[in-house]
C-alpha cells in the first residue's frame, strides 16, 4: 500500500507564504500538509484567504491532511474556555466552507502551560470531565452538522492522554465525526509499547496519523521526542497493523526534536522535512 506523508507546517513554516511552504513540500515529496491556526484561523483570515490557502495547496498537488486547532478546554476561567471553544466551532464553519475534512483537537490541560491545572491537584478527575463533555457536546453537534470529522489527540498529561482514556471520550459519543488523530509516541510515554495493538484497536475511527517518536522517563517529567527510530515506538509493527487495518489516510510527520532543530538544522525547517522523509523511508523499509 502506497503511503501519503505529509508535514505539519509548524516550525519556522508557521511564519512562511503558503506557497512557500506548498512549493517546499512538494519539492521534497510529500503529497501533503497539516496546517496549523498559524495559516487557517478564521479569526485572523478571511474567508477568502482561507479559501486561497486550500486552493494553493492544491495547485502544488498537496492535499490537507488535517488542521491542527488544539485548544486547551480543562481551564477554570470560564470566560477563556467559552473562548476557546467558540474559536473551534468557527474552525469547524471554517472548514466545512473551504473543503477540509478533519481538524486535530485535543481535551487539555495543556501540561507545558504553567498556569493549567494539575488533574488531582487542582482539578478532581469528575470536574475535568465535566468540562469536556460540556464542550464536546457543542463541537460534535457542529461537527455533524457540517459534515467535518474532529480527530482527538491524545497527549501526555492531558486528561485524554492515552489509548484507554481518549476511548472514554470516542465511546461516548459513538459519532462518525469524531474520531482519532494518533501520535503514537503519547502512548508510548505511559509504557504502552504495542502500539501496533492499540492501531487495530482504533480502527477506521484513525483520521489522521502523526509520525513522531518518544523516548525518556515520563513519571520523572524527563522525556523528550527525538527523531524518528530513535525512540520507543515500534514502527515495523505499528505500520503493519495500519496496513492490516486498511488505512489510507495520510501519516503526518509532527517534527518536535527542538534541540536538535535549533542545534544541528540551524532552524530550518525544510531541512527538518527532508530529513524526517528521508528517515521514515527506511524505517518503512524503503
């Protein structure tokens, strides 16, 4: 089966053109692009340049594996989190009008973030909950609406952070519109080796799939996201239960080797496409 890759334009692609960022993806070989609110916000774009960012990406031969509009719900500041869900519900308008069919949302608290809640420290388990559904109630009633599917990430430290409790939320509302952006290298973190497993488990309910590693030691908050095949996702079995499941949507590379970006690659991220398409290639066999 032939793979799609695709880049997420974050990185020092966040402040590039479009057309800069299509011309050097396509250049390299992707058949793809993750945008980020950095390019597909309708709250800084109009609704014609988000239809031109669409339209770009398509005339370089790209296509939108998803966009990336994680906002963070598990916030106390009510005010801050009716915000934040209204941006997502205008993503979803957003995308519905221009032809995007997934967008990565997570649940939060966003652990990097100083001022988020700990859960079981400042939140109890039941009120981070509550919050979610309080928000995913309004986002998938949209989302079906508008016919576009939101993929739940699963993050380290987040309230859904791993296969079993992003599955709470999935199973919950059982909706063809929502379904799974998995980044295996969060499962990995909290030592759920068999990634290849928890990919079958899923099932066609993965929308959209991000190529990052994890390696370190979690609980002692030393843990980081090193290049592709140097951490402890195993890739072989995971994409042999991707193709036993029948995926064919795209593999996204979510480049997040800061140092090494900074260090090494001089902050380029074309540099950090190349170089990640080049690495999966072998993992891949190829």
């Amino acid at each position: 089966m032939k793979r799609k890759l695709s880049f997420m334009a974050s990185l020092g692609y966040a402040e590039m053109a479009p057309h800069e960022v299509c011309r050097q993806l396509s250049e390299l070989g992707y058949g793809g692009v993750e945008w980020t609110l950095a390019h597909f916000n309708p709250r800084t774009k109009s609704r014609k340049e988000l239809a031109d960012l669409v339209r770009v990406t398509r005339e370089h031969g790209l296509e939108i594996s998803d966009v990336a509009v994680q906002q963070d719900v598990v916030c106390p500041d009510e005010r801050v989190r009716q915000d934040r869900i209204d941006l997502i519900l205008e993503c979803i308008d957003a995308a519905a009008e221009t032809g995007v069919r997934n967008l990565n949302v997570f649940t939060g608290p966003c652990m990097w973030v100083d001022t988020a809640p700990k859960i079981g420290r400042d939140i109890k388990e039941g009120e981070a909950w509550r919050l979610v559904y309080d928000a995913f109630d309004r986002l998938v009633k949209a989302a079906s609406e508008r016919r576009v599917c939101l993929a739940v990430e699963g993050v380290f430290g987040m309230l859904c952070h791993d296969y079993y409790t992003t599955k709470v939320l999935i199973d919950h509302y059982d909706s063809a519109y929502l379904g799974v952006n998995f980044d295996p290298s969060h499962d990995v973190l909290y030592e759920h080796f068999d990634t290849g497993w928890i990919a079958a488990q899923w099932g066609r309910r993965i929308k959209n799939v991000h190529l990052k590693d994890a390696a370190g030691i979690p609980v002692m908050g030393k843990y980081l996201f090193p290049q592709l095949g140097e951490g402890r996702v195993d890739w072989k079995g995971f994409l042999a239960a991707l193709d036993e499941i029948g995926y064919d949507g795209f593999l996204s590379v979510e480049f997040e080797s800061f140092t090494w970006y900074e260090t090494v690659l001089r902050r380029d991220p074309r540099e950090a496409a190349r170089l990640s398409l080049e690495t999966f290639a072998k993992l891949a066999g190829g």
